[in-house]
C-alpha cells in the first residue's frame, strides 16, 4: 500500500511541477518587458 501511495505522490509532483512550468512560461511571455519599447518606443531626444 505504501507503494501505491508513494507512486501517487510521485505523480502527482511531477503533474504540478508541470502545470507550474507552463503557469511561469505564459507569465514570461505575457510580461515580456521588450515589448513596451517595441510597441511604445522610448522618445528620442
């Protein structure tokens, strides 16, 4: 039984390290800091 738990948690961690993965790689993309001097460029002077 103890198995059974153990492979549980084991799977369970591996699933949440992925979803936290793409939680923090859709975070990256949408907060890309380029591309506030891309779209709204910085004025010359």
């Amino acid at each position: 039984m103890m198995l059974v738990w153990s492979i549980i948690l084991i799977g369970f961690m591996i699933s949440l390290g992925i979803v936290v993965g793409i939680y923090v790689h859709v975070l990256q993309v949408a907060l890309d800091t380029e591309d506030s001097t891309r779209i709204d460029p910085l004025p010359k002077k």
